[in-house]
C-alpha cells in the first residue's frame, strides 16, 4: 500500500504513506523528493529500473498524477532522457 500526497495546486509531493516489503526502498527517493521540493511530474522523469520494487512508486506517482487533470499527461513519454519510443 503506498499513497503519494501532493500539494493540489503545485504537484509538490509533500509526502507519503506505505506499508509494503522493501519499504525502505521507496522511502529514500520519496524523502529524497520532499526534501527537493519536486513535483509529481518531476519524479515521473527520473529512470525507474525493471524489475525493482521501486516501479511500484512509479504506479504511485502516476496515480497521483492522474488527479492532476490538464497538468501534463501521464505516460513512459514524460521520461525525456531516453531517445527511444516506449513499447507499451
């Protein structure tokens, strides 16, 4: 179980609620995001490797931006550092 919350007018992750195995890996880059002040759209940049538990912060950070309408769309296209086209 994993809830991401984010400011409704910014996307600022503010911080987060979970309770799952490997916790510890998905509370280091969620610390590391308050404490940056990035936005939900800011993390779903940053490369989520397979297979990790960390895709499951990304499933997160993508509902949550999901809430966000007419901000930006959600999808593999928002990570702008890899030059090929996603498969999915």
């Amino acid at each position: 179980l994993l809830h991401i919350y984010a400011d409704s007018h910014s996307a600022m992750i503010l911080g987060a609620e979970l309770i799952c195995p490997d916790a510890e890996h998905l509370a280091h880059p969620l610390a590391m995001s308050v404490q940056h002040k990035l936005t939900v759209f800011e993390m779903l940049q940053a490369p989520f490797y397979h297979p990790t538990i960390e895709e499951a912060l990304r499933t997160a950070l993508k509902d949550a931006a999901g809430q966000f309408s007419g901000k930006r769309p959600v999808g593999l296209s928002l990570c702008d550092s890899c030059p090929e086209q996603p498969l999915c």
